[in-house]
C-alpha cells in the first residue's frame, strides 16, 4: 500500500484488522456480460465493488486508492504475461480472474483463484503493484504480495 500512496496510519490500521470479503458473480441481464461482486468489511466499513469481467477500462473512485482505472477479465492461465502471478494454484486449474489497475503514480496487475494449502481450499489473490504507469514491464522494485481468503461456499 505504500507503493499505492496509502499512508502510514491506515496502512497499520488496516494490516491489524480482520476483514470479510464475499463474492457474487452474476450475469447482467441488459449486456450479457459476466461481473464480480465483492463486499469487503473491516474496521466497521464495508465497500463494495461492481467489476464487468469484460476487459473493457473503467474508471472508479476507491476509498483507500483513491481515483482507479481497473478492467477485468476470466482469462486461461496462459494469456497472462507477468510471470510473478502464475505460481501454484491449484491443480486443474485453468482460468484465473486477472485486474489490471493503474492509480495516481502506480500500476497493478492481480490473479484471483484458489490454491490448496496444507489441504485446504483458500480464494487467493496475487498482486505486483509498482511505481509508474505502464503495463508490460515489471521493475525490480515491483512489490509482490498474496492474500489469503479462507473459502466458505
């Protein structure tokens, strides 16, 4: 989040505090197109999140981020480029949801999935998020990070 311009205060607040996150995919009824729905709580907060799986660029307002552009995909393994999001998913895995973003300064890229780990299915996320703006080249000070979701169906 530092990369990302958050500041120090709510980076502690919200490394410390639990979150729930619950996911909705749908199909919309007037485009036909497949969205991801996802409600994050935490510190009392809850945002929700509205994402077109059609990898068409959206601008969006975050409360943390600030103002983001996002587009989003259901995408098979292999058409995705960065190397540091391909790692262990789990076995039969053959899509994956990819987020590109690209905030004031930084740009993301995230693999959403499951991975088994120590025989349990967890929602995973993987994300590289790096100063500057272009998509394609990952700089040797890209951050990497991997969230954890328990998965209740």
């Amino acid at each position: 989040m530092a990369v990302q311009g958050v500041n120090i205060l709510l980076r502690t607040a919200l490394s410390r505090a639990p979150i729930s996150l619950s996911l909705e995919q749908i199909r919309d009824s007037d485009t036909g197109v497949e969205k991801i729905i996802t409600k994050q709580s935490t510190i009392g907060r809850t945002m929700t999140e509205e994402r077109a799986l059609d990898w068409v660029e959206a601008a969006t307002s975050h409360v943390v981020f600030g103002d983001v552009k996002t587009k989003n995909r259901i995408c098979a393994v292999h058409e995705i480029e960065n190397e540091l999001l391909l790692n262990n998913w789990e076995d039969g895995t053959e899509e994956l949801i990819e987020v590109q973003s690209l905030g004031a300064g930084w740009t993301s890229w995230q693999a959403w999935g499951f991975e088994v780990i120590d025989g349990k299915r967890y929602h995973v996320r993987r994300v590289v998020v790096q100063k500057g703006t272009e998509f394609g080249h990952v700089t040797p000070e890209a951050v990497t990070v991997k969230m954890v979701y328990d998965w209740v169906e």
